[in-house]
C-alpha cells in the first residue's frame, strides 16, 4: 500500500538503556506516540551499536552510564560508522560531564529522562531535519558555558618526552578522575586511557597512580588548591 501524499513515514528507533524496567517504559512510551515505531531495543552500548548495523534506524535514543560500551563511545562509533544514524541522548544525568563529551561524540539531541512524550517526539523530529533537539535546560547550560572564560592554553611543553594528551591524563590523574570518568571527560575509549597511562608510566618511571599525582604537582602541571 502506497503513502498518501504528504504523508511521513514513522522515524524508526532503537532504545538504548541497560535498565530493563526502564527500557520496557520507553519502548511502551514510544509506542504511543505518533510518527515513531521501534525497531529494537539495546541493553548497552555494543549491542546498540550492533542494532544499528543490523537495522539502520534512523534515531537511537541513548542513555549514557551503561556497561560494556557506555553511551558516549556507542555514539562516537554509530556516527562514525553508519552516519544515516542520529543519537538522542535520554539520560537519568544533565552534568556537564555527561552532557558535553556526548555531543561532542556526536548526538544532536539530548534530553533527561524527566521529558514527557510531546518533547521526545519533538527532538526525534528535530534531529531528523538537521536540527538539534535538547531539552531547554540543555540549551540554557550551553549558553553559560559559551559565556564561560576560555580555559587556560594547554601546556606546550610537556615533560619527560610525554605527549600533550599524555600529559592531560597525568593531570585529570591527579585531580582524582578514575579512567572511566577520564574517558569520559575525553571523549575517548577506556581502552585508550589505559594506553595513555601506560606509555606515560614508562616515560616517568612511575608505578602507581599516587607516585603519578606527585610527579604532577612536582612538574607544576597541577598547582596546590
């Protein structure tokens, strides 16, 4: 049967979450809502990546803190590799650690978990017409943070022959992130991190993370608060 003129097909989407109750909800949610059909549903980021490949939808709704492949790394990969794709962040978190490493990994909508039905299908729409779809809180912290002092230059220097992003981890090492929260902030794999930190390690001769905090404030790349 044709399509009457004028007349759009449904955008078809893959959910995203590793909460199962809460996975179900969205599915059932979406399936009430016009102009959207549910093609699959993920319980984390591998497995979202996967249904993307298998089913080439045209929106992925993501959350962010899964295990395997978390939400910001199924993103950066789905964009990559299958860029007819786009991701709507639906998350639990607003952050800025949550919120800026996914964008810039590539979703172009991003919305908390509190946002009712009219404002999901709303970002869905948005997206597809290369648009952004985030939710107005969102858009109001991306406008703080373009009205934000720049950050101080990175270190042009940095020493013991490391690297310049060898030596942002030595210094996000030193501030207490772990190496998923390192990726994160990033937009990078954990995989990557433990490489990073490895070849930062030999360089220095440094054994553990609380000799790599010392050697960050002794080189001055952290200064005492």
């Amino acid at each position: 049967m044709t399509e009457a003129a004028g007349e759009r097909k449904p955008a078809r989407v893959v959910v995203a979450d590793d909460q199962t109750v809460v996975r179900e909800g969205i599915v059932m949610l979406l399936g009430l809502l016009p102009g959207l059909e549910v093609v699959g549903s993920a319980g984390d980021g591998e497995e979202a990546v996967r249904l993307v490949a298998e089913l080439a939808p045209d929106v992925v709704l993501m959350d962010l803190r899964m295990p395997r492949c978390d939400g910001v790394e199924a993103t950066r990969r789905i964009r990559s590799e299958y860029p007819g794709t786009q991701v709507v962040v639906l998350t639990t978190f607003g952050d800025d650690e949550s919120l800026f490493p996914a964008l810039h990994a590539g979703a172009r909508g991003y919305l908390t978990k509190d946002a009712g039905g009219d404002e999901i299908v709303r970002a869905v729409e948005s997206v597809l017409s290369g648009e952004a779809g985030l939710a107005p809180s969102v858009q109001r912290r991306l406008l703080e943070r373009l009205a934000e002092p720049p950050p101080a230059p990175a270190l042009t220097e940095a020493p013991d022959g490391l690297t310049a992003r060898e030596a942002e981890v030595l210094v996000l090492i030193a501030e207490g992130l772990s190496n998923q929260e390192i990726a994160r902030r990033l937009c990078v794999s954990t995989a990557t991190v433990k490489t990073h930190i490895n070849n930062l390690f030999a360089k220095t001769g440094l054994k553990d993370r609380a000799q790599a905090v010392r050697y960050a404030y002794a080189k001055g790349l952290v200064r005492p608060p």
